[in-house]
C-alpha cells in the first residue's frame, strides 16, 4: 500500500482521536478511539468502516484553513481504495479500473463483443424466448467462467484484508451482527438518525443511505431471481422462459427497478457531492460502474418488454453483455467495496466483543 496516504490518514486519525468531537457518528469513531497508536492494519480498517458521509468533516472545527487541514473523508477513501487496488487479484487490473473509468467502457464494448459474436456464431437450437436466441448451453458456457474467476479473485483479496487487520476467528455473532449493520445502513445515518451531510453540506438527508438500500435490495432480487430460475430448471424440469407470476419473473423485474432507479439516484447524488471530499482520482471509475449497473437493471427490463419482437436478440446481447462486464470488472471496481465493507464490520463486531 502507499506508504504517503497510511502517513496522512494516521497523522489525522491521530488528531480526531485527540479531539473525539465526533465520536458517536459512525462505527469509524468508536473503533478509532479504542487506542491511541494506528498501524497499516488499522488505519485500513478504519478506512473500509467509513461510508464517506462526510459527517464528520462539516462537523470538524479544524478543517481548512485551519492548519491541522483535516479531510478525513478524502484520506479514508485514498486508503480505501489504495487497500482495495493493494489486495486485489490480479493486482495490476485493480490498478487500471479504479481510476480510469473509461476502462469499464472498454469492457463493456468487449462484452457486447463477445456476445453478438456468440449469439451469431453459436446460435440455438430452436429454443423458446431468449434460448431462440441464444442456447441455455451457450449462456451457461460463457456466464460460469465469468460468474466464479471474479469470486475467487474476490476470496483472494478477502483473505489478504484479513491478515492485514488481525482478524480472527468468525462467529456466527459476528456475522449476524456485520448483516444487520449492512442490512439497515445505520452508518450512513451519521449516528444521529438524521441522515448524512453526502450531497449538501450542513444538510442531513437520508437520499444516499436509501439509494444504498435499493441499489444493495435490487441487486440481491436480481441474483434471487436468477437463482430461483436456476433452481427450477434444473431440480424441477422447468425451462425458462417463465410467465409474468412466476417467482424469477416477480424477483427480476422488483430487483430491475430497484437497481435502475437506485443507480440513478446515485449519481444524481454524487453530482451534487463535493468530490474533493473523497478520493478524486477514483471519481469517474465509480460513475462509469453505476452507470454499468444501472445498465444491468435497465436493459434487463427493456429486455423483458421487447422478448417478443424482433429486437429481442439486439437487447439480449446488449443485456448479457452488460452482466458480463459487471461480472468481470466486480473485483476491481466499487462493486468490490461491499465485500470489504461487510468483512470491517465483521472485524468490528469482534472488537466490540474483544
């Protein structure tokens, strides 16, 4: 990791902990005022608890131009996301995606690529719905590749945070707990129940904490749905394509919603953030990644609304090549920060039991 941002952000943290003006704001305060020195280790699990809700900062008496300058915000991010490029497998890609967003357009372009190249090449054999378009065999050829090299590169970058931050063993507790801080994003209430101060400074409001949730919610729907679809063909003999009340149907279309709205809401927000308040070399490769996501979700539902005309095999393509993106870039974009965020609250609940 960088040796100049761990020295920045402990030289603040240092400084917070001596004035604990914000403690009770988040789960960042609470861990940094359990002691007084902060190794690499600390700082990095200081960095992936913070939400960047800027609470702290608007609340700060010794911000600019005061001469401490404290922006602890911005100095979590860059450790956040250094520790995110650090960790990552293969490391170089993680080092490329997260601060050129134009390689997630790139990607993207690939995936589309490939999947007109596959819808063309490889064809079906006379399926029905998006199977006339493209075989189940196909989408399982190209989709399981994509769905578990992410995952293990995934596990590998877990594993190595892990070590970083002294983690131990895991309890069902811990984990029970970790969900249910996810689960109600209670730290992008600011500690107060007020909201957060993300997009307008003094201003608490709960917008980014409820495009969290639909974001989060929609995308979980989504990966229901397609597991219900899975379930069903093969342990009940029943294909796809699935009438409007069935459970994948309901599950999909509820997640679509809920991804394309919330990927919607998000940038709106961040437009309106201040981005010197976060890590400003990263800014565009989190923009291009909700607008990917949000692409899923809304492609995903054009998708369904055209299955029946002849411009059903160009939004498959269109869709499946933005899944195929999304899938491949998830360790090396802000996809991975949901991973890392729910393994810091993990370890926090081991300290609180500590």
């Amino acid at each position: 990791m960088q040796i100049d941002l761990l020295q920045e952000a402990r030289r603040q943290a240092e400084i917070c902990n001596a004035c604990r003006y914000c403690e009770g704001y988040c789960s960042v305060f609470p861990s940094m005022h359990a002691g007084r020195a902060f190794s690499d280790g600390d700082l990095t699990q200081l960095a992936n608890l913070c939400h960047n809700c800027r609470g702290c900062y608007y609340a700060c008496q010794y911000t600019a131009p005061h001469e401490f300058d404290l922006n602890l915000p911005k100095a979590l991010a860059e450790v956040r996301r250094d520790s995110w490029e650090s960790f990552a497998w293969p490391q170089p890609l993680a080092r490329r995606f997260h601060t050129h967003g134009g390689a997630i357009a790139l990607a993207l372009v690939i995936g589309f690529a490939l999947l007109l190249w596959a819808i063309r090449s490889i064809g079906s054999a006379g399926g029905d719905g998006f199977y006339a378009a493209l075989s189940h065999n196909a989408m399982v050829a190209i989709f399981l590749p994509a769905f578990l090299l992410p995952l293990i590169s995934l596990v590998v970058g877990l594993r190595r945070y892990w070590a970083t931050v002294d983690g131990q063993t895991v309890r069902l507790g811990d984990i029970m707990a970790a969900l249910s801080m996810a689960a109600k994003m209670k730290d992008l209430a600011a500690g107060h129940g007020e909201g957060c101060n993300f997009e307008d400074e003094d201003r608490f409001t709960h917008g980014r904490r409820h495009v969290h949730q639909a974001i989060m919610y929609g995308f979980l729907l989504c990966f229901a749905a397609t597991s219900a679809g899975t379930v069903m063909h093969y342990g009940f003999d029943m294909p796809a394509p699935y009438p409007l009340w069935s459970l994948p149907k309901l599950l999909g279309i509820s997640g679509g919603l809920l991804l394309t709205v919330g990927c919607a809401g998000m940038v709106a927000l961040k437009l309106k953030s201040d981005p010197d308040l976060g890590d400003v070399h990263a800014w565009g490769g989190e923009i291009g990644f909700i607008l990917l996501l949000g692409f899923v979700g809304l492609s995903g539902l054009v998708l369904y609304l055209l299955g029946s005309t002849a411009l059903m095999p160009l939004m498959l393509a269109l869709h499946l090549g933005a899944v195929l993106a999304f899938f491949l870039l998830t360790p090396f974009t802000k996809m991975a920060h949901g991973f890392y965020r729910l393994t810091a609250l993990i370890r926090d609940a081991q300290r609180k039991r500590s």
